[in-house]
C-alpha cells in the first residue's frame, strides 16, 4: 500500500507542481485520520490539489461553496414530505462523501460552519433525531481565504480543533511558475489523472498508521511540548490534549510515509507546525500579538529539548 501511496503523491506533484512538502502533510493528514485546513489566498491550486487528491486515491468527490447564504440544510441534507408514502424521506446532502471539499469555508456564517462539527468528529450526522453514519473513509478538506478579505467570518476554536493538520501552500517559486505558465492547463491534467488505490487501501493503510511504535521517550517529548504552551508566557492558551494526539496521530503516518514501523523526533519536528499553527494564540501582553501560530509553532520547538 505504500508504494501506492507514494504513486499518488508523484502524480499529484505533476499537477500540483513545487510543492512537494505540502502533498505530502496533506496525504499525512489523510492516513492519519485527520481533516485538512488549506489556508491562503485565492488561484495558488488549493481546489486543484482537492480534486487531486480524490482522483489518485479513487475516492468519491463532492464539493460545497460555502457563501454567507448557505444553510446547514445545504450541507447534510433535508427531510421532504412524501405524498404518496405518507412520510418524511431524507435527502442525503454533500457531506455525504468519502472527500468533502468545502471550499472557502470562512465565508459561510458561524451556523453554517457549525453544521460540519458533529460530522468531522464523529463521522456522523444527526436529522430528526436519527444518527446517520457517513461513509469512510471521511476525509473533509476545506480552504480559508486570509482572515483580512472581504466577507469572512473567522473559523470558531471549536471548529479549527476538529482539523488535524493546516497548512500553506504559498505562491509557486519562479521554476514551477514557468512550468505552470508555460504547460497545460491544470484543470485538463487533471481528466487524464487514473485512480491507483481504493477507499479498501486507504482504510487498510490508516490501520498500518495506528500500529506505528512510538516510545515511552517520545511521549514524555510530546508530553513536554503540551506543558510548554500551557506555561510559556508567549502562549495565550496551550494545546489541549485532542491536539496532543492529533500530533502523534500525524507522527504515525509521517512516519510510515518513511517505510517506518517506529516513530522518531524529526517526525514529531516535521509535522508540529501543521498541526499546532491553528491551535496556538500568542499571548497579548507579551508583545507577540503579532506572532502568526506558525512563528509560534517554529518557538515552540527551538525552547524544548529532544529527549
């Protein structure tokens, strides 16, 4: 399965040109379990990287635009009147997918954005009192626009805690510029783009993922990386301990990505920022109000030691 895996990443890194690290957090968080948050301006590949995704893996693909008009309705679905049964029938809405695309989901409202939580947490959602299972694997990756554009509203803390990972794809460097400008279209590479696992792969490499060793030595390492945010005067409030194991989960799989049965600190190192970025606010009074969570990220590993 891991030689599939890596296929998947060469083929979304001939779509997905230059940015090689970032396919590779996303398919950790994805072999961990997780869900993914793609934080940065509009037209740098966010939707394309999605679409990628899904189509390497063979996973069925559904998308959402979220606007500020977006219901919760429209995002898990409605119960319709049936005349000729005498009852209500459920019309199953997008979440109903193995990947959910929510594409800028900061511009929906707080009730909108609401409606995803049960859904990412549990793999389920509730209408009319009955608990409707999602199918899985349940992978939702949404796209943010930067906070500062026009009609966005900020994701709740609640919210952001249910991604595992976020990241930044960033603007292409100058050779992956020219080979975008200069080659075919991105949208057309990515009919040509053939499934090389199954939703069965996938769901067996996650069960890989969660056998990963990791020691008593790296515990008291994470361990100690919670006690610094939740201390350090430069944080406002520390990870929780949901964020604790979200940053083992992805030390798994980064791991394994590596063809390793064991994890190691670099794994923990490699995937930190990613994980604890949306999870972090620098402390106000200590002149860091400034500090992007991925600064803080980067401070938290320079001040604890490796064991």
């Amino acid at each position: 399965m891991l030689e599939k895996i890596r296929d998947c990443a060469s083929r979304i890194a001939a779509i997905i040109v230059g940015k090689d690290r970032q396919i590779r957090q996303s398919l950790t968080c994805l072999l961990a379990g997780g869900h993914l948050l793609i934080e940065d301006a509009p037209g740098v590949g966010k939707t394309t990287l999605a679409h990628a995704i899904s189509m390497s893996l063979g996973l069925p693909f559904r998308r959402i635009q979220f606007t500020s008009d977006l219901l919760p309705s429209d995002v898990i679905g409605v119960s319709v009147y049936d005349r000729n049964s005498g009852q209500f029938v459920f019309h199953p809405g997008p979440v109903f997918s193995e990947v959910l695309l929510a594409d800028e989901i900061n511009r929906a409202s707080p009730k909108t954005q609401s409606a995803l939580l049960e859904a990412m947490e549990e793999s389920q959602v509730s209408v009319d009192g009955l608990a409707r299972p999602l199918p899985q694997p349940f992978f939702v990756i949404a796209t943010q626009n930067p906070l500062h554009q026009v009609g966005t509203f900020p994701l709740p803390e609640s919210q952001l805690d249910r991604f595992l990972m976020c990241i930044s794809l960033g603007y292409p460097d100058r050779a992956a510029e020219r080979e975008l400008l200069a080659g075919e279209s991105r949208r057309d590479m990515l009919k040509s783009v053939h499934a090389v696992a199954r939703s069965t792969d996938l769901l067996a490499a996650q069960q890989e993922v969660k056998k990963v060793f990791c020691s008593d030595a790296l515990l008291d390492y994470v361990q100690a990386l919670l006690a610094y945010t939740r201390s350090s005067s430069k944080f406002s409030e520390g990870l929780s301990p949901r964020g604790g194991l979200a940053l083992l989960s992805a030390a798994r799989a980064w791991a394994w990505l590596d063809a390793r049965n064991h994890v190691i600190p670099e794994d923990i190192q490699n995937v930190l920022p990613s994980v604890a970025s949306h999870r972090v606010r620098a402390a106000a009074h200590d002149g860091t109000k400034a500090l992007h969570g991925r600064d803080l990220a980067a401070h938290l590993l320079e001040a604890v030691a490796v064991p």
